[in-house]
C-alpha cells in the first residue's frame, strides 16, 4: 500500500472516531460509502447508509456523550484496525472504558465500506449501558 493511501484511511478513521466524540452522525455518514456495512457484533449486522444512521441516530437520542480513545492503530491494504476504549454518558448513568477492536475497510473512493465492532455485551451491562437490540 501506498504510503499516502495509508495515511488518508488513517486519518479517516481518526477523524471518524473524533466525529463520535462530537456525536456528530452527518460527519460520521459522510466517511461512510452509500452501501457500507456495519457488523456492530455482538449486535444484528446493518447494510445501507439509511440503516446504519438510524442506529447511530437512535443511539445518540439515549446518549449524553460518546468518546473514542484509540489505543493502537495499525493499516495494511484497505484496511484500518483500532483498539479502543470507549466510554458513554446517558442520563441515567454511564459506561466507561469499554474494550473494542474496531476494524474498517475501504472502497476504491476512500470510504469506509465495512465497518466491523468487536467487544462484550455483559461488559456493556455491567457497566451500566442501555439495552441494545
């Protein structure tokens, strides 16, 4: 992989992850390609744009703040692989810290075209988030 494509999805995926912390959902749509798909394991796997920012936009109407601390980072081929620790505010409560490995894969065009979250519900729960479905 080029060194400039590498840098351009890297930066995307920052910038992407900034845009939760802004909870700001047109930002977030406007790094993903109009047929992305969204595995938000261990949830229901979403495909669309239209599905994945109902769900965002849904998540963020119960949400009082979202932050995405990146932790490691690593790109290869079309690919950008993240090791996070999240953390959400709700008005009820919280969850803090919550371990995710994201991983995003891009189109011809540099847009996010898969998008697959990988960490623990019970661990969700536990700490206090929301029931999710």
């Amino acid at each position: 992989m080029s060194n400039d494509k590498q840098e351009k999805q890297t930066k995307t995926v920052k910038d992407f992850c900034a845009a939760w912390d802004r909870m700001d959902l047109d930002a977030i749509m406007e790094y993903m390609s109009e047929d992305a798909v969204y595995d938000n394991l261990p949830l229901e796997t979403l495909k669309g744009q239209e599905a994945i920012a109902n769900f965002i936009g849904g998540f963020f109407q119960i949400a009082t703040s979202a932050k995405f601390d990146i932790l490691n980072l690593t790109a290869d081929e079309n690919r950008v692989v993240t090791e996070r620790v999240d953390s959400f505010g709700f008005a009820e409560g919280g969850v803090d810290k919550l371990p995710v490995l994201g991983i995003f894969e891009f189109n011809d065009e540099g847009k996010i075209n898969a998008w697959r979250e990988y960490w623990d519900m019970q661990m969700w729960l536990d700490k206090g988030g929301p029931a999710l479905s």
